[in-house]
C-alpha cells in the first residue's frame, strides 16, 4: 500500500514538473503584446494626403520569422504605438476604402528599441482612361468632362490623344468630350465609377471644318505647280496650284496654322493664319525669283518660260530687222542686186 502511494506520488510530481517547465517557458517563446519586452516598441503618426489626423488605422506587424501578430489603432491625434519583442517585422496599416502609401518590409527591432514609422493614407478612388481621335488620327487638348455630384476632367495629350482622370468618387457620371472646332462628343449612358476600378472610354470627335483658298502668282500671272502645305500639331495636309495657280483646302479642323509655299527656282513664303469654324479663308500669295540660289541663267529676273519667250521675241525682231534691210537695199539699188545675182549664176 505505502508501495503503491509512492509510486502515484512520483507520478504526480512529474506531472507538476511538467507543468512548471511549460508555463516557465511560455513568456520565452511568445511574441504576443502580452509578452512584449518594455521599451521595445515601433510608434508613429497616422495622416491623410493634406497631413490631417488619421485615426482608426489598423497598424499591424507581423513578424516574419514566427509570424506572430501585433496590432495597435491610431488615436484621435494620428498616433499610434506598439510594444513587441525584438525580431524582423512587417509593418503594414489599413483602413476600409483607403490605402497606405507604403508597407514596411524586413523592419529589424533591437531590445529596447524604438522605430518610428510614419503613413499616409489615400483614399480608393476610380480612374478613367481612354483616347480621343477623329477616327484616324489622334486629337490633342480635348477636354473630357465628368458630369456628377462632383465634376472631374483631364485633357488628351501627347503621342497618341491619351487622357486619364484619377481620384474620381464612386458614382454615377455623363462624360463628354470637347475641343475647339470639333462638335461635341455624342450622349451616352452614364459612366460608372468604383473604388480602385479603372474604366476605359475612348472618344471619336468631328470636325466643325474650314475651307482655305486662294491664288498663287508671279509678275502678275497664276503659277503652277507650286507646293502649298498647311501645317499644325495635329494637322497636316498639302496640295499643288493648278494650271492657273489656283489651290484649295477643305475640311480643315478650326485652329491656327502656318501656310508655306515652295518651287524650284522660287523663294519659299510662310505665313501664319488663324481659321475658324466653318469659316472659308483667302490667302493670295505672290512669288518671287530666287536669282541669289538659282543655278541658271535668265534674263532680267524673268523664270524660264519668260526668258524664253523674250529670247524668241528678241530673235523675232532681229529677223524683221534684216528682212526689212535687205528689202529697202533691193528697192533702192536693183542695178546691184541683178549683178549679185549674174555673178552668182556664173
């Protein structure tokens, strides 16, 4: 019997030491708050994108060897605080429909140690992107507008008529799209915006078109073949005058461009010109002689054609000339005439 009351005191006792050495090493090995060592703690500061107060951030750090969590919540002034054993953490914070500027990777704390880490949190908000053209080629400046509770617009830029409207708040929208000398884009059904969702919207716009025409001439009369380029940013488009220098440009988009008129032999001419909608522009252009880097040889500062025509004149008139000499000397002296004419028959 005291045999056997031995034996279950044994037992019992090793029990209880069992029992001593595991809650002896629980506040060893544990990384929960309860068991963080004083002093060793990460704080900071909470604030929204124009520096306010952020408070009811959920900051956590969890750490990357036993992946035991910490938390802590940012208080009314922003601030927040932690203790935790030392070790390397991952520190992130959020909050519902916003985001944090930045989640602190591989964060080593030392006993003792205090890491501030400060965040910003923005707000998940839509983007809408898209591209504006006429159809074939890219518009640039069109304003596209969002039509809500708040109004949002972002304008087409550079290389290929690209626009892109971020921040935008949850709703409902009418989206339109505009630029000078292009009718507005057609109605469609409202736009739906979500949080951290972007949409794509692309915009075909037409043009409120204009007409430029005109004359080009030299020394008073229509040249031809003269090379007339209108030229923007956005537009381009060339013709040549006809037979009586004549030239003409339709269906150009409003808007300010330079005019340049060019052929061999010709001083090149620019101009500026605004045109309007729908407004049909003149611009009559008179061409000079390039005799400073004109390689031939014409006469008076005529072009070929005219030279040659005052040659052929010239020529003509020296023809005359001699006709008419020879004629006076035959009416005058026949005498003279019938002996050449004797002496040439022997």
């Amino acid at each position: 019997m005291l045999r056997q009351c031995s034996s279950q005191m044994r037992k019992l006792s090793v029990v209880l030491l069992a029992a001593a050495l595991l809650l002896c090493a629980v506040p060893l090995s544990s990384d929960h708050a309860d068991g963080a060592i004083m002093g060793t703690s990460v704080l900071g500061r909470i604030a929204d994108v124009d520096g306010g107060n952020f408070s009811g951030v959920v900051i956590k750090a969890v750490n990357v060897t036993t992946f035991f969590e910490y938390s802590a919540v940012s208080e009314v002034t922003g601030n927040y605080s932690m203790g935790l054993n030392p070790g390397l953490y991952t520190i992130s914070a959020s909050f519902v429909n916003y985001t944090a500027n930045i989640t602190y990777s591989n964060v080593k704390i030392g006993l003792g140690q205090e890491v501030r880490l400060n965040f910003t949190m923005s707000e998940l908000l839509g983007t809408l992107t898209g591209y504006v053209s006429n159809g074939t080629t890219p518009i640039y400046g069109a304003t596209v507008t969002l039509i809500g509770d708040q109004n949002y617009s972002g304008v087409s830029i550079n290389p290929l008529g690209q626009y892109t409207i971020s921040g935008v708040r949850p709703g409902d929208y009418t989206v339109i799209a505009s630029k000078a000398g292009y009718y507005d884009s057609a109605q469609q059904r409202p736009v739906t915006m979500a949080r951290n969702v972007t949409v794509n919207l692309d915009f075909v716009l037409d043009e409120q078109p204009a007409e430029l025409k005109g004359r080009v001439v030299y020394q008073g009369d229509g040249l031809s073949g003269v090379k007339v380029v209108i030229a923007s940013d956005q537009f381009t488009s060339t013709v040549y005058t006809d037979e009586n220098g004549n030239y003409t440009f339709q269906l150009i988009p409003a808007g300010s461009y330079k005019i340049s008129f060019s052929k061999d032999t010709y001083k090149d001419r620019v101009q500026d010109i605004g045109l309007s909608p729908f407004e049909v522009e003149t611009l009559n252009m008179e061409m000079e002689f390039d005799s400073a880097n004109n390689t031939h040889t014409f006469l008076f500062d005529f072009d070929l054609g005219h030279s040659l025509m005052v040659i052929g004149l010239t020529v003509t008139l020296i023809l005359l000339l001699v006709a008419l000499v020879v004629n006076y000397k035959a009416r005058k002296k026949p005498d003279m005439v019938e002996k050449e004419e004797d002496s040439e028959d022997k």
